[in-house]
C-alpha cells in the first residue's frame, strides 16, 4: 500500500459551509490538534428524569386522610410526573411560580385555576384508615360544564364528577361524594376531565370505617349502643398480657386506648365521648391478631 491515506472527518460548526474538511495522514505516529470556537451549550429538559423524583409538597411528608389537601399542595416532580399542564408558565398569581400549574388566591388557602381539560395533578397521601369517606371539594366556575374524577393508585374511585356554574370565578361552594379507601401510602391523581372551573381545597371525612373481623375470637362489647359505659370482654382463646383496646372516631382519631391488657380481662370505658359512631379496635400483639366492632355512642 501507499505511504499515506486521506481521511474525511465530520464537524459540526457555526458556520453553514466546510462542514467537512480533508487533510493527510502518513503511516506511523501522527498527532492531531483540535480547536474548537463558539461552543454552544444549552440546557437538556430534565423533565421525567431520575433528578425529578416525585414527592410530596412541600417537604416530601405524606397529606393526611382523613384531612384537608389544597390543590395547590400538589407534588414535587414537574411536568408529566406530577401534573401535566398544557400551557407553559403559571398564569396565577399564587405560590409556585417558576412551574406550569396556574395558581391564585380566590380562596384563603389558594386555588388552581385556567384548568383545560386532559390536565392532572398528584399528590402523595397517607391513608390512616381504610373505609368509606366523604369529600368535599372546593369548586367556582361561570360555566356549567366542568368535570373531574379522582383516582387512587391509578383506581378511578370516584366516577365523573360534575361542577355546575356558581356564578363567577370567585363564588365558591362545596359539593360531595362518597369515595372508599384501602389504608397506606398512596398516589391521588385529581384529573379535569373538562376544564374551565377553579378548585381549592379537598377534605376527606371518614364516614364509615372499614370493619375488620377475625374469626373466633370471642370479644364481648355491650351495651351497644351505649350511654355513660361501655364494657369490654377481652378474648380468652389464646394466652397474652399484650393486648391493647383503641376507640377511634370518624376522623381516624384515637380518642381512647388501653395497652398492656391481659386475656380475659374486662373494662369499662367511661370517657365522654360525643353521641355517634365509633370503631372498637382489639389488637393482640403477642399473638399478632386483630379484631374491631362499630360501637355507638348516643
């Protein structure tokens, strides 16, 4: 062979011509200097990445249910992880500015509005006790034809919901459904089925807890319903002095608990407590069982 071969070498430069330019090699060492001008760097989109793990707002702390979640506590994570928003920038005036999502300050705690439809936002929530709840949304609209549904780990559980006119963007009122709910730490994804309304707050009330039953297990509970006292039979079947007895009310509040309960033993619970509905909880922790009863306050 030859002594020497050319070699064509692809740049990509500023400049529209010589994008490609020949030069010479002989055989043996050779040593090439490459300098380059006007370097261009700009920034990639990171959206969807793993530097934009999603997460609760604002510290990465699970919202509560039962409790109150102002849609624009919506998560960490940005475009197409947390929500998806189809205009660019906040028209708002509200908190999150340097994101898509359009935030104000219609209502006391702050609202989402220019909703368009196919929109969504999540939110990482801790569901304290499973069961049915009632929620409550806060919506405004001039128009009469919005729509939204809410979905728990991808689980529609509320159907299609409607937002009928309530005469302006800034009369606000509450409207309801009733969802149920698996306990744990979930993803709530509020999707806008049909834009054009404003929605602030979500609070979820427990209204029917789920009622967990093992069976034969002998656990007395009576009268019930009840007015000054409540007697509690613990079971005798198996042998623990790790027993505990909890009263929790509709909010998943533990308004009375007793620990370190031997089997067989009886209690009264005399706490004034308010007229209304309850769950019992039994839990053996030496044994790893469980049982609740719905008691009754009246």
């Amino acid at each position: 062979s030859s002594n020497w071969q050319v070699y064509t070498m692809s740049f990509i430069m500023n400049s529209p011509t010589d994008n490609n330019t020949s030069f010479g090699l002989y055989m043996g060492g050779n040593t090439i200097n490459t300098y380059i001008d006007n370097v261009s760097l700009q920034k990639a989109d990171c959206e969807g990445d793993s530097n934009n793990p999603q997460s609760a707002y604002p510290s990465g702390v699970p919202h509560s249910i039962p409790g109150t979640i102002n849609t624009t506590h919506y998560d960490n994570g940005g475009q197409d992880i947390a929500y998806y928003d189809t205009s660019n920038n906040n028209t708002g005036s509200g908190i999150r500015q340097d994101e898509d999502v359009d935030t104000e300050n219609r209502t006391s705690g702050g609202n989402v509005g220019w909703i368009a439809s196919g929109e969504w936002l999540e939110f990482t929530v801790d569901v304290e006790t499973p069961g049915e709840y009632t929620v409550s949304y806060q919506v405004a609209s001039k128009n009469n034809n919005g729509k939204f549904k809410l979905q728990f780990n991808e689980q529609d559980v509320t159907g299609t919901v409607s937002v009928a006119s309530t005469g302006s963007w800034a009369t606000f009122t509450t409207i309801q459904n009733t969802v149920s709910l698996n306990s744990g730490q979930q993803v709530m994804r509020l999707y806008f089925t049909t834009g054009s309304f404003n929605i602030g707050n979500i609070t979820f009330q427990l209204s029917q807890p789920k009622v967990e039953q093992t069976q034969d297990i002998d656990l007395y509970v009576y009268p019930n319903p009840f007015s000054n006292e409540l007697t509690v039979e613990l079971p005798t079947e198996m042998e623990s002095d790790a027993m505990s007895v909890q009263v929790i009310d509709i909010t998943g509040k533990v308004v009375y608990e007793r620990t370190q309960l031997n089997a067989g033993q009886i209690i009264q619970i005399k706490e004034e407590l308010s007229n209304g509905f309850y769950i019992l909880k039994w839990s053996d922790e030496k044994n790893q069982m469980s049982a609740t009863r719905k008691i009754i306050k009246q």
